[in-house]
C-alpha cells in the first residue's frame, strides 16, 4: 500500500522552482512520469511525505528545434517522441529506443527527464541520446548550468545532481540527413522487457570512411557508457567487415558487465560484440547502392 | 451419440461476455458492510523456531480488532490435501517464507499493515535445507521431525536388467527442471462472514474445490461442515495452485473472531512467496531399445523438492512415475521417485501434475533414440506406440480410449513436418530453423483408491426452463458452457433454457475438485444421469396428470392425444407443490491394479506437438514459430474451448521451455513479482499456433468425452527442445533454455 503523500502540482517552471526552495528541508520527490518512483514507494523503498508532480508545467513538454538544435523538455513522453515527425526525421535512434521501452501504458507516461535521472544502468533513452551527444540542461532554484549527458551519471541511481536540481531539458544538435544510426536491444522477452543490453551508434560516413562515430552501451557497466576506444578506432576507417569485426573484439574489452537476474556478465560481455558488429553491418547493407546488396 | 445439436459445436462460453466487459464480479471484487481488512504476518525466515510472539502492541493500535496466533485455531491446527502438515498459523517453527504466522483484523486496510509491524516474533534461526539431495543425508537440518524423505515410490514391470540386456543401443541422460510458478491473474482474494443467529461461516475465496475446503475449514475450527458455506467460483486462474486452501482458514478465523465480515487480497508479491509452485525436479532417465526401434526397457528415477509442506506432492511424484513412459509400449521398466522436504518455497499441483517433469525428460530421451537409430522420430513413436486393450508400461489394462496413433499420424502427414528440411534452406548462418515433435499421455481423474465422483442434480423450474445444479468451479477454461451443451443435447432444449449453479456449497451436490483435466467427464456422466432420470420423471408426473402414456420430446409432453408445452406441465407440477427434479451420481472407473496411493489411474488424454523454431545461434536466442497442437480428449463437447486451451497451454509451454524460472537464494524469493519474474507477452507468442482435434469416442462416458486442461502445455516443452536440437545440433537437459544457457552450450560444443 502507498502511503498518503501531500500532493503538489506546479503549473510553470518558477512556481516549480519556488515549490523546491519551500520545501527544501522537506522530504519531497518530483514526480515526473512516475513508472520507477511509484513502483519505489510501492515497495516502500521511497517514503516521501511530499510529491511535487512536474506533469501540469507545459513548458517541460516541449519538442522544439531551435537553431540547429533540437530541445526537449525533460517532461516529453516515450509516446510523444515515437509520434514526432522532427524526431522520426532527425533523431531515429532515440525514436527506435523509446518503442522498445515498456508497454504501451509505460511509454504514455515514462519521460525522457525521468528516464535519466532515474539513472539505471538499462534505462533504454541513454544510449541513443549518449551517441546523439546530448547536453543537459539542469536547473534550481539557485543556480541553472548545462552538463553533458556522458558526465551526469555517477553509478548505478546516482547522479550529479544537488539535491535541489531537476533536468529541465534535453539537447543535442540536430544530426544532418547524412548521418545514420542504429539501436539494438536484447531483453528477456519481445516486449516490455527491461534491456539486458542495449547499443546505439550515430555516425557520419565521408567517401565511405567514417568522419566521426559515437557509440553507447547500456546495461554493461554501473551507468550507461560510451565507448570511447571503439569509436577512436573506428574513426578514419572504412567499415569493412575486418575492421567491423576488430572493433566488435574491442567493444568487448571496453564493457563491464554484471551478472543479475536478467543476465549474466560473460552473455552481456559477448552481445556488446554481437550487437554492436549487427549495429555496424545494418548501416553498411543499408548503405550499399541498390544490387551491390547481397541477399 | 453420433447426431448432436449442441455437442461438438463451438458454442460461445456463457461468462464470456460479462468477462470480456470486465463485469464478472471475482470472490476478490465483493464488498459487504461493516467489511474489515485482513492481514497476514508471513515467515521472517525460511527455517526457524518461534522463541516468542508478542501481539500486544499490534492489539493496541487503534482500529485494530483481533490479532490471531497459534493459539486462537480451536481445531486442528494444519491443513493440506493428503496430510495436515502445514500449520494454520505456526506455533514453533517455520519451514518456507510463506509460512503464516499471526492474522490482523482492521478498520482500514493500512491499519491493518501497521499493526502486523507491531508483532513481535522472536526466531531462533535453522540452517536452510536447499539441496534435495542433501536433504536426505542423515546430517541434513529436518524441515519435519519424522525427516525430510515425503514419499518413496517404486513401479516395475518385467525385469529391467533383463531388458536392457535384449536392448542393441541405451540411452543415459539427466535432466533438470526448474520451480516454475503459475502467474494466475487474480491473487487469492475474498471473504470470510460470520452468522452468528444461524451459527454459519461463509467463505468466499476462489478456489478449485469449494467442498474440500469447506472439510479443511471446519477441520481447522472444529465446526460443523454443514455451518460452513464456501462459494469459490467464479475463480481468476489457478492451473493447480488453489486446489489447496490458501487463505480460505484465515478468513473464517478472522470472521468469526470478528463478528464482522472480513476481507483478504494478496498483494502479488504475498501471493508469490506463499502459493504452491511446479516441483523442480531432476530425473535420470535410461532407455533401452532394439537396432529397428523397439523399446525394451526404461529406468527412471526421480528426485522432487516439494519444499515446505507435502500438499500434493505425493501424488505428483506418482503422477510423474507414472508418465514417465508416456504412451508407449514399453515391456521392463524401473520407475523409482522420491520426494523430498526443503526450505525452498512449497510446491504442489500445476498443469500437467508431475507429467510435465517427466515428459520432458522422456520425450527428448527419445529424439536422442531416434537420432542413434537412424529412425524418423516419428515413426520410431508409432512403432512403439500404445493402443486400446494393451498392458501399460507400469503393467496395467488400458481399457478406454487410446487416440495417440491417430495424433502421431496427423502430425506425420502435417505440412509443418513433411516439409521441414526444404525450409530450413529459407534461413542463413547464423539464423537456423528447426521442428521438433514430443507427445504425451496425461492421467485423468485421482487415481486408484482416492475419492473420486460427481454428483449433479437438474431441476425443472415452475417457468419450465431447467436449473442445473452442479459443483465444479469456472476456472477460465469454459467447462460450465460444456456442461450446458451436454444436458442440452440429453434434455433437447436450448441452452437459453437452462441456469447452473458452480463453486456453492450450500447449492449443489458436490461435483469433484476441478483438478486432473477431470471436470467435463466426471460432470458429464453425473449429469446425463441426472438429466436421464429427470426426462423419466416428466413422463411419469405427465402421464399421471394427463391419464395417457406421455412422452418427452423437444420440451414437449406428447401423448396419444394431446401435446402439453413443458412450462404448462411445470406450471401443473408448481400448483402441486411438485418438484420435479433428476439426479445423477458417477464414480470414476478405475484400474484393475492397485499401486497404492493413487496408482495407477486409468483414463488418459492423449496429445502429439510440433513445433518449429528459428534459433539465432549467435545470441542464443529462440523464436517459436510454429505449432501444430493435435490432442486426443476424448469427444470434444466444445471444440473452441479445445483450441482456448491449446493456444495457451502451448505460450504456457512455451514459457517452461525458455523463459521462466523462480529464483530462490537460501530459501528466500530473489523473483516475487511479474517485474522479476518473466513472463511471455502477446509478441513472444508462436507466430502461428494450431489446432487439430482428434476425437478417440471414450466408451465409459455417454458423450465420449474425456478431458482436456493440461496436455498441451506438456509436450511443447520437449517438442521445442528437441526442435532446437534440430536447427542447431545443441541439446539442453536443463530447462529453461535461455540465451545465456544455450549460448554457452554451442561454444562448449565447438570446443571439443
């Protein structure tokens, strides 16, 4: 049973923040989607005496592209961003990782923010936004300042975040239409499935060699991560399936997986090679011009 | 019976629609006035003495009406199907993380939470007994004083040794299964009320026996039976694990202690550590055959943990000695079962009751056969395979219906198998397709020895429609429409024209437990009986009435001379203070040989499986593609409810193959809730999922019917293994087969 909670329910970003300074010494949460904190308080491992819910502050819902820059406000749905075009268009990967996350009824209420801070090791939005290069912007009733999202995660439910801090937004540079990427997950079944492992690539290929890459993994180490040593290795290189196959092997060395009751550490190791070599093999068949394909 | 109106036609269930709309009130949905909540305190340890229980403060919370311990249960203070061993509310010790402790009575809900935190239980802690096999060493902790060995089952025939020396190839394998829980939807949830004027205890809470435990109940209170009313139907799931009483004692405590009605519903997590669970088992298997494919001996002996309590676990290990030949003429076997007590969680009766465990291990055993035999897998099951009138593998006559050669034909004959090999060419390295065929004989009815019957008795209403009055509970398999179709097509009236009652003790005579794929049959006879006797008894009260010999037919008296409409003869019989009324009471046959404790039975259903994998040998992950499901269950009263039963025993089946697993850590649930514990969803589903019914016309029941619940989750289990040993050439012994097991299994099997 929940235990009864005082309820408060902001309507803008400066009522939000003055709810925070009032309650500082309070034992509050803010409540965003709230498909891990009241599972938590089910369990009682959350006992909060006041919830400050984010769900009424329409400026944390927005989807927008501001100067090459896509914004999106940390109270944006799983389902919001599967049925946005921009994000269909320019940011396929986040969209490919919010359809695989939870359920229907999940996905209508999980947020992007929330999926972050909740800070899990398999939170599934990570990866995707890790290899988007997203920023956070962060904000309390004190100070408002933008991090990176690769340095916000301490550990497993840990973040950088003061006590008195929220993610207000989410952003990366809009990915021009030649860039691609991949996100591919394995669970414990098709759907509703909390990853097991999860890897997402964004690269940019120039006369067939890749400018740049930016691959993360999730589910593999203490927070979501990327891989930094494959994605050096890969730069300048073309992806021949040699060079696929070498960065798969290096891939491996770069995790640090766990054994749990999802998984176990040597299946996790052996997928980041698997899933990733997938992830690269998808992007070059679909890259090949029209009969070099091979069935 | 060849030309039938109702029976054999797939005529929509009567619950489905309320259902489908969500307004069937379950025993867990009533509300009554002046309602308390109950709580009940569970085990803080798996194994432990109870030094001391303090309920002191707890009884001093305000809201708090009664805290119940040991000391309050005025009779018997256990209960359990074959022996009392489960305390009611433990005195000195706890054997398993479920065991109840103390029961709350509360204004509120959480009044109630609060005061089971203001109980003070003192616990010596016991090591935890983990290991079966340990278990039975002399030096193990005892779960029970007497020791931790339940049950030791022996069944022979012919001399094993003998046989496998006539055998040209043996087969040796151990296999392994895993404790598997049954993830029904509704939790055990309901009502206890207590009368005082009348002096009657009424339980509401699903279950699949309301008349057994009704006994359990007023055993526990030292009540009479007759002053305890249990209505345990409608029930949301169970396959198996309320046969036993779940909290059905706990409410009539908290009721009569109370004076008030009060109310229980497990929350999931409750529910999971405290239900019974599917026995892991691990089984070693030996199989002896001639070079053209005939069996000639089989060895098995089996190791069960039925944790805490011996519920059903008696009986389920028998279940499993007993299928573990499967349906197969087999002329020396050796079947050897022990079950042993632990501190893992309590196990107990799950569809296919002990047939699951063994089938699996047998029906693979047999793939492996086939394999060294260089025989199709098929043909080397019809070689041996067992017919109506043959002595069984375990030495007894099979004198019903035996349909499994007409299942392994259909399979043979099925485009699914007869084309296997030609699409396996549709897939590429490292994606690779397999089919795999497993079939199994399922015991119906308890056995040789233990009660088994079914009264029904059908009433002709003053409005001329008929009220049918029966026991059994719906469950969600459909059973209560098939009841209709039977008494309709015996009474020629359509099913619109008739009530039934289910699940009340106090309205039917008692039906049996829903329980052994037995409740079509058992009901099925009771009420054509019934239904025999009641169309005698128009004919007699109409021709009395009319002064000319009158006759039934179509809801009609018709005579030499005149025709009387049934409600017109009902209107008659009513001014007369007539109840016109049939009823029917049928026993089970049983075998001509008696093993003791339940053994052996001797009606079976009878199924055949294939299924079709694609195996990703890369991420050892398995898609179940396709499945072709053909049982034998006798006359099939309502062939929907057949495929309802196949479509999910087969995703069930599924499950047990692949994917579920209940994890234990030192007696302790590391999985409680569907969070953890996994389950498989809409898209994990086999992408095409079929049924073809064959119909063996069983002789001792006037429908033919036989029964239907279990098979079909039995051997899609091997039949998918063996599929994936197909596609891949890697065979698992331990179930589940996950990515990580299987993964590990192909790189072990390229190393050598």
């Amino acid at each position: 049973m929940l235990k009864p909670v005082d309820y408060l329910s902001p309507t803008t970003i400066d009522e939000l923040l003055r709810l925070i300074e009032l309650h500082r010494d309070k034992d509050y949460k803010v409540l965003a989607g709230g498909t891990d904190l009241i599972v938590r308080m089910k369990e009682k491992i959350e006992k909060p005496d006041f919830l400050i819910d984010l769900s009424h502050v329409e400026e944390l819902a927005r989807i927008e592209e501001r100067a090459n820059m896509i914004y999106l406000g940390a109270m944006v749905t799983c389902a919001h961003i599967i049925s946005s075009k921009l994000l269909s268009q320019s940011a396929a990967i986040l969209v490919a990782a919010c359809q695989r996350l939870g359920s229907p009824q999940i996905r209508s209420r999980a947020t992007l923010g929330g999926n972050i801070a909740n800070a899990s090791p398999a939170g599934d939005t990570v990866p995707p936004l890790l290899a988007l290069d997203a920023s956070l912007e962060l904000q309390s009733p004190s100070r408002s300042r933008t991090v990176a999202l690769e340095s916000f995660f301490r550990g497993p439910g840990e973040t950088i975040l003061d006590p008195d801090e929220l993610i207000i937004a989410i952003q990366f540079s809009k990915p021009t239409p030649d860039e691609k990427g991949f996100f591919l997950k394995l669970g414990q079944r098709s759907a509703m499935s909390i990853s097991k492992i999860s890897v997402a690539g964004q690269l940019h290929l120039n006369m067939g060699r890749t400018a740049w890459i930016r691959i993360a993994y999730g589910a593999v180490a203490s927070t979501p991560i990327r891989a930094h040593a494959v994605e050096d290795f890969l730069r300048g290189k073309s992806l021949t399936p040699a060079i696929i196959t070498e960065a798969a092997e290096i891939a491996q060395q770069t995790v640090s997986p766990i054994t749990d009751i999802r998984s176990t550490e040597s299946y996790r190791r052996k997928m980041s090679s698997i899933l990733l070599r997938r992830g690269l093999e998808g992007l070059m068949a679909a890259a090949a011009p029209p009969g070099a394909r091979s069935s | 019976m060849s030309q039938t109106r109702f029976v054999g036609k797939p005529i929509a269930r009567i619950d489905a629609l309320e259902k489908a709309l969500g307004k069937t009130r379950f025993m867990s949905d009533l509300v009554f006035p002046n309602m308390l909540w109950g709580k009940v305190l569970r085990a803080a340890y798996p194994h432990a003495r109870i030094c001391r229980i303090d309920t002191s403060r707890s009884e001093q919370l305000p809201g708090v009406r009664c805290v119940l311990t040991h000391r309050h249960v005025m009779g018997l203070n256990g209960f359990g199907i074959v022996k009392p061993d489960q305390p009611v509310l433990c005195h000195d010790k706890v054997r398993y993380v479920g065991d109840a402790v103390a029961l709350v009575a509360a204004e509120t809900e959480s009044i109630a939470e609060e005061a089971l935190g203001l109980i003070q239980v003192d616990y010596d802690p016991l090591p935890v007994v983990e290991d079966p096999e340990e278990a039975l060493s002399e030096y193990a902790p005892k779960v029970h004083e007497q020791g931790n060995l339940l049950l030791r089952t022996k069944l022979q025939k012919g001399d094993v040794k003998q046989g496998f020396t006539e055998a040209d190839v043996t087969l040796e394998q151990r296999y392994s299964t895993q404790l598997f829980e049954h993830a029904f939807l509704e939790t055990e949830g309901g009502i206890g009320i207590y009368d005082e004027e009348s002096g009657v205890i009424t339980v509401y809470c699903g279950s699949q026996y309301a008349f057994r435990d009704q006994l359990q109940i007023a055993r526990a209170l030292d009540w009479d039976p007759k002053k305890i009313r249990v209505c345990s139907s409608p029930v949301g799931g169970a396959f198996g694990a309320k046969d036993e009483i779940t909290i059905q004692i706990y409410l009539a405590l908290l009721a009569y202690y109370t004076r008030c009605p009060v109310k229980i519903v497990l929350s999931r997590e409750e529910s999971f550590i405290s239900h019974v669970k599917r026995h892991p088992m691990r089984l070693d298997v030996r199989l002896g055959a001639t070079k053209v494919g005939e069996l000639k001996a089989l060895d098995v002996r089996i190791l069960s943990d039925t944790g805490a309590y011996a519920s059903l676990g008696g009986p389920v290990l028998n279940l499993a000695l007993e299928g573990a030949p499967g349906p197969y003429r087999i002329p020396h076997t050796h079947l050897l079962g022990r079950a042993v007590y632990t501190n893992n969680g309590m196990s107990g009766a799950c569809r296919g009751f002990g047939a699951t465990q063994s089938c699996f291990a047998m029906e693979i055993t047999l793939d492996m056969m086939a394999e060294q035999l260089r025989i199709d897998p098929i043909e080397l099951r019809l070689k041996n395979v067992l017919r109506r009138n043959d002595l069984s593998a375990i030495d007894h006559l099979i004198f019903t219906s035996v349909g499994i050669e007409e299942t392994l034909k259909i399979a043979r004959d099925s485009e699914l198998w007869r084309t296997r090999d030609i699409r396996k060419r549709d897939f590429q390295p490292p994606i690779f397709y397999g089919v795999g065929v497993a079939s199994e004989m399922q015991a119906l009815g308890l056995g040789k020895g233990i009660p088994d019957f079914a009264g029904v008795s059908i009433e002709l209403d003053r409005d001329g429609s008929f009220l049918l009055r029966q026991g059994c509970i719906e469950i969600g398999q459909g059973n209560l429409v098939c009841f209709l179709q039977m008494a309709a097509e015996v009474l020629q009236c359509d099913i619109e024209r008739m009530r039934l009652t289910h699940g009340d003790t106090f309205a039917s005579p008692d039906s049996g437990s829903v329980t052994a794929s037995k409740s079509i049959y058992l009901v099925g006879n009771a009420l054509y009986l019934a239904a025999k006797t009641l169309l005698q008894e128009l004919e007699r009260f109409a021709s009395e009435t009319i002064g000319e010999p009158m006759r039934y037919q179509e809801c009609e008296l018709v005579g030499p001379s005149r025709r009387i409409p049934l409600h017109e003869l009902a209107q008659t019989a009513h001014s007369q203070g007539r109840q016109l009324k049939g009823e029917g009471h049928f026993v089970h046959p049983t075998s001509d040989k008696d093993y003791g404790d339940g053994l052996p039975h001797c009606l079976y259903s009878f199924i055949t499986q294939v299924a079709s994998v694609v195996v990703d040998a890369e991420t050892g992950m398995v898609k179940v593609h396709d499945v072709l499901s053909i049982p034998d269950c006798g006359r099939a009263i309502n062939p929907q409810g057949v495929e309802g039963q196949c479509e999910g025993g087969v995703v069930m089946g599924m499950s047990y193959a692949l994917l579920e697993k209940v994890e234990l850590q030192h007696g302790r649930f590391l999985t409680d809730n569907f969070s953890t514990y996994t389950l498989p969803t809409a898209a994990d589903a086999p992408l095409t999922n079929k049924t073809v019914i064959v119909e063996s016309m069983e002789p001792t029941n006037p429908f033919g019917a036989k029964g239907m619940a279990e098979p079909p989750n039995v051997a899609i289990c091997p039949a998918i293994l063996n599929a994936i040993y197909d596609a891949i050439g890697v065979r698992i012994f331990d179930i589940p087969v996950t990515p990580e097991k299987l993964l590990a299994e192909i790189e072990r099997q390229r190393k050598i």
